[in-house]
C-alpha cells in the first residue's frame, strides 16, 4: 500500500521558489533551547533534495499554540539556529510569516539557501485557515510541498488552504510515514498486534473501534485500561477512570468478543497511594484495587502475557504507555512492552510523543521499524480519518 500522492520526485523544482511546510513544533526548556531535535532531523532529507535540485527554499512551521499573537517564546528563532547546524549552512531568519518584507527576503533567495518564516500560529487566520492569508503564504512561492506529517490532521491555511493556489506535493518524511501507516492497517502480516495505552480511553474510542476490525489482538494498558476493568465490574479504589466511558469499554469488550478479537487487558497492576518517585509501588491482581490506591502500571504478570502476546506478532502498532512512565517505579510495564516489540522482530510502527519516549527510555529505538513524528495525526490515522493535509495534494 502506498501513497498516491505526487511527491517531490514528480515536480521540477530547479531555480523555483519551494514553499515547504514542516512540523518544527518541537519542545523546548525555560532557556529556550530545544531538548529533542527529532523532528527537525526528519525533515533533512526533503530540504537537502530540494536545495540539490537548485531550489529556494521558503520553511514555515507552527511551534506550539501562541493564540494568533506575536509572541517572542514561540518564536521559531532557536530553530533556524539548530537547523544551520544541522544543514551546514546559515539559515535565515524571516521577521514575520508574510507581507512585502518576507516576499522580498524570499525574491531574494538563491538556489539552495533557505529562508525560514515565523511561527506560522502568530496569525490567526492561520488555523482558521483563512484562504485570504493561504493565498499571502502561496505568493511567497511557486511550489508548496507539505512534510508536516505531525501537522497533516489540522485543517490550516499552511497545511491545507495554501494548496488551493500552488501546485502541491508531499515530502519524503511525509511519504515514508503514510506509507508505514497505510502498510499496517491495510495490508499486515500476520498477526497483527495492537497494543493501545495512555491516560484516556476517550482520547482513543476511534483507534480501538477502528482497530478491532483489523488486528488479531489487541493490548490495553495504562491509565485507560482502568475503565475496562471497571467495566468488568472490579473495584479500582482511586485509579483514574472515565466514569462515563464504562458502558462504551463493555460495548468495546462485547464487539472485541463478537469479532473474535483477542482483548487483553491488564490481569495484575502495580498500586500507590499518590504518584511520587520512590514511592515503592505494590502489585496486586487487577480484581484486587485497595479503595485507597490507584492502579499506575501494568504489573509483572500481565507484562508476561503481553510479552508473548507480542512476541508472536509479525506487526505491531503502539500508541501510549502502559502507565505512569514518567515517574519510576511506575515504568517498568511499557519498558518491558518497548522491550518485547523490539525483540519480536516485528513490523513495529510506534507514535505518541510519550510512547516514543518510552522506545528511547529503554534503548530500543534502533529496533523499531518506523517510528512517527506525529501524536495526534498518527491517532487520527489509526482512527480511518483522512488527513487534510494529505487530502489537498495532487494525485499521482
Ligand atoms: N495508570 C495510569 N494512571 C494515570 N495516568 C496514567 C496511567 N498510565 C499512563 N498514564 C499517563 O498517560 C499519559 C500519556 O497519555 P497519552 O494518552 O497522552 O499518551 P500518548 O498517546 O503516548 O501521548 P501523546 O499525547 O504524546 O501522543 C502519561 O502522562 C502517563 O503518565
Ligand atoms: O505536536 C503535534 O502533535 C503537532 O505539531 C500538532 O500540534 P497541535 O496539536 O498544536 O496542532
């Protein structure tokens, strides 16, 4: 299964003026530096293609949520810094997204220089995807080429509305990803491994509806996995659970039966009484929830099963920990599922900012087949939904 969309391999981009859309939205600490470049490096090998095929390269990006207002800690100056390093050459720095002075810095370019623009979410029409401000962004350019994968499930005038005035195309990272994703869901090899986690069910009733229909099994951890249990009837003390979710994980368990896919969820959890780092957690069987504890990890027991449950797997798609991660001893359930993944040998695609977190917690990255650079637009996928970001390109 591949994408049928034209890349940049199908267009001549020599001397042109390439408007390419990226997610450089990347974290940052209080000094403003950026902590993970990951994204960053995704996105090379599209702007080192285009800059050797001569062209003049215009980069815009969003960097967090600034509310349609200037606003100097979103600006996107530390990553023209980090991006020279990586590119080996001086990047600019554009002062604004658009109008005469962009336009004429960008008239300026040469072959293979590279502007950036601001922080595309300085303006609001921005995510309004306001097609007046879509076609300011498309004057800037001749090409537009979308490589913002993280960025591809919001509707906005850089990743979708810009397309309405230039001819446009998908990157390399853009590519690899759907092609990786659409790999798994349409045509796996079996069997077929889905291990869902995280804090919420309702963040992912779509992902595990949409995924029932596909996989062989399907694996659920963490916080979510709570309201299953309750579903089941079990005490779960002061565990997080959606109350209004427990008929929706019973329906969710029934359909799971009907479709004979196998459910597993958690048969023993590691308990606290509040999440504290030290605090020396106590596994108990999931029917056995103190009232005054809350379940925070998968335990020993069920990370076994899971393990042989991935261990036969040919793929394997991962979205969210098996439970407090970031606060050990709470990680050890989703560094033991990050360990089985890797071993299995499996086709493994791993997205989620906390689950690929986990992956290079445990030193495993190396022995994940794809791992995404998008959260929320890897979810919407897994969900069935069309990506308008990939939706407004040009067919092959
Ligand atoms: N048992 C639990 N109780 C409470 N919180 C939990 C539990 N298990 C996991 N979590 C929390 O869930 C959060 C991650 O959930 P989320 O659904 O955002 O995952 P994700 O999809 O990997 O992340 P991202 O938002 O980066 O895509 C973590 O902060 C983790 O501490
Ligand atoms: O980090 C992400 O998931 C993407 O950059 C999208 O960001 P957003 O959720 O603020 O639109």
């Amino acid at each position: 299964m591949f994408m049928n969309k034209k890349t940049i391999r199908d267009v001549e981009v020599k001397g042109k003026k390439v408007f390419v859309r990226v997610d450089f939205n990347v974290p940052l600490n209080e000094n403003r530096e950026i902590t993970d470049d990951t994204r960053i490096r995704a996105a090379l090998p599209t702007l080192q293609y285009l800059r050797e095929q001569g062209a003049k390269l215009i980069v815009a990006s969003h960097l967090g949520r600034p509310k349609g207002q200037f606003n100097e800690k979103y600006s996107l100056k530390p990553v023209a810094k980090r991006l020279s390093e990586l590119l080996g050459i001086e990047v600019k720095m554009a002062p604004d997204v658009v109008g005469p002075e962009v336009e004429k810095m960008a008239g300026e370019l040469q072959p293979g220089e590279v502007l950036l623009l601001e922080n595309v979410r300085f303006y609001p029409e921005e995510e309004k995807n306001d097609p007046e401000f879509a076609r300011k962004l498309a004057r800037l350019a001749e090409i537009y080429v979308n490589d913002a994968f993280g960025a591809a499930h919001r509707a906005h005038a850089s990743t979708a509305g810009i397309a309405s005035y230039l001819p446009a195309v998908a990157g390399f990272l853009m590519e690899k990803e759907i092609n990786f994703l659409s790999r798994v869901l349409n045509n796996p090899e079996r069997p077929f491994v889905a291990i869902i986690g995280g804090a919420k069910v309702s963040d992912k009733i779509g992902v595990i509806e949409n995924l029932l229909g596909k996989v062989d099994a399907l694996l659920i951890g963490g916080g979510m996995a709570n309201t299953f249990l309750k579903a089941m009837g079990y005490e779960t003390g002061k565990s997080l659970v959606e109350e209004d979710k427990v008929n929706l994980a019973r329906e969710l368990m029934n359909k799971a039966k009907e479709m004979g896919v196998k459910l597993l969820l958690p048969i023993d959890v590691v308990v606290a009484p509040k999440i504290e780092a030290g605090v020396p957690g106590k596994t108990v069987a999931a029917d056995g929830i103190p009232a005054e504890e809350m379940a925070l990890d998968i335990g020993e027991k069920t990370a076994k099963l899971f393990r042989e449950e991935i261990l036969k797997a040919k793929t394997v798609v991962w979205n969210g920990p098996m439970g407090v991660f970031e606060v050990e001893p709470f990680d050890r359930g989703t560094v033991a599922v990050a360990e089985a993944v890797a071993e299995s040998g499996a086709l493994s695609v791993v997205g989620g900012g906390d689950s690929v977190a986990a992956v290079e917690k445990a030193k495993v990255a190396d022995k994940i087949t794809h791992i995404s650079t998008g959260g929320g637009a890897s979810l919407e996928f897994l969900e069935g939904k069309k990506l308008p970001g990939v939706e407004v390109l040009y067919d092959k």
